[in-house]
C-alpha cells in the first residue's frame, strides 16, 4: 500500500479531522483516507463494465449475438510481429 504524507496542514483543519473522524468512530487516518476514496472514486462514477453492458443493450446486441463473436474468433494465440 502507498503512503502520503501531507505537510502544512492547518491547525484547524487537523482538528476538524479529528471531530469528523470522531463522529464517524473512526482513526483521524482512517477519515482522511474515508474522505479521498469519496474524491477520486465517487459513488455515481461511471463503470467500464457497466457503460460496456448499456451501450450493448441500448444497440440491441444479445448474449446469441456475443456467443457468435466468441465462436468465431481465433483460439490460438496471434503470431508475434517479426522486425528485421
């Protein structure tokens, strides 16, 4: 796992973390890390797998139409490129 360290944290800031992490019976660290997974990863964020799955739906491709693309793709593996 990754460490950060963030430096020049305000006094206040420092503890209104604590008071939140306090409300939520949580470590200050468990909070700040609690408070950036909400920031970068937010709830309502668009998934790959599921964008891929609505935007199949919405074109109207069926589990038939995905079994014939399997069937005939090639199953051995693609010869490498050779350069000289």
């Amino acid at each position: 796992m990754s460490a950060v360290t963030i430096r020049n944290l305000s006094e206040e800031t420092h503890r209104a973390l604590k008071l939140r992490a306090a409300r939520h019976g949580r470590s200050t660290e468990a909070e700040m890390r609690a408070i950036l997974d909400e920031a970068v990863r937010p709830k309502d964020r668009v998934r790959l797998g599921s964008a891929m799955a609505e935007r199949s739906r919405r074109i109207g491709l069926t589990n038939e139409d995905v079994e014939a693309l399997e069937e005939a793709r090639a199953r051995q593996p693609a010869e490498p490129m050779r350069f000289g």
